[in-house]
C-alpha cells in the first residue's frame, strides 16, 4: 500500500522495496500505473472538494430561495402606493 509522506510524495510500501538488502539500500520498485491512477485519484478529489466549496449549494436550496426571494418581492409590491412619488 502506498502512503503520502511528509512532503507529499508519496512513497511505496516495504513490501516492493530491498529494504535491508546487505549491500546497501537500492531504489525502491514502484508500480507506476498504481501510482499514476493514484495521484490523479488525489487531485480529482482537490479539485471535488474545490467544487464543493465554491458550487455548495443542492438544487432544492436554490429553489427555496428563490421562492423566498420571490414572495419578499411580492409583498413589497403589494405595499406599493400606485401614481404618487413616494420621496
């Protein structure tokens, strides 16, 4: 399993690499479709979340504040004193 580190690299599993080989420590073997598939997974959900944040609101939410709205409107205009300039 690949986890992120510190940096945001993200870093393979001991089970890929040669870790405790004697002559020293090699390059670790990465799956590189794995990783591929899983970086574009992490920035597909940035840019989700982005979304999220920026187009928040359900449908029916919108639907209600706009009937809102419109009966605010309605009201106001029911109080409107026809052919006399209110100032």
């Amino acid at each position: 399993m690949l986890s992120e580190g510190d940096d945001g690299d993200f870093l393979n599993d001991d089970r890929a690499g040669w870790r405790g080989h004697s002559m020293g420590r090699h390059g670790d073997v990465v799956n590189l479709k794995r990783f591929r598939k899983r970086v574009e997974r992490h920035q597909s959900e940035q840019q989700a979340e982005a979304n999220r944040a920026r187009f928040g609101r359900t449908k029916s939410e919108r639907i209600v504040d706009k009937q809102r709205a419109d009966r605010a409107s309605d009201l106001l205009d029911q109080h409107r004193i026809d052919g006399e300039d209110a100032s």
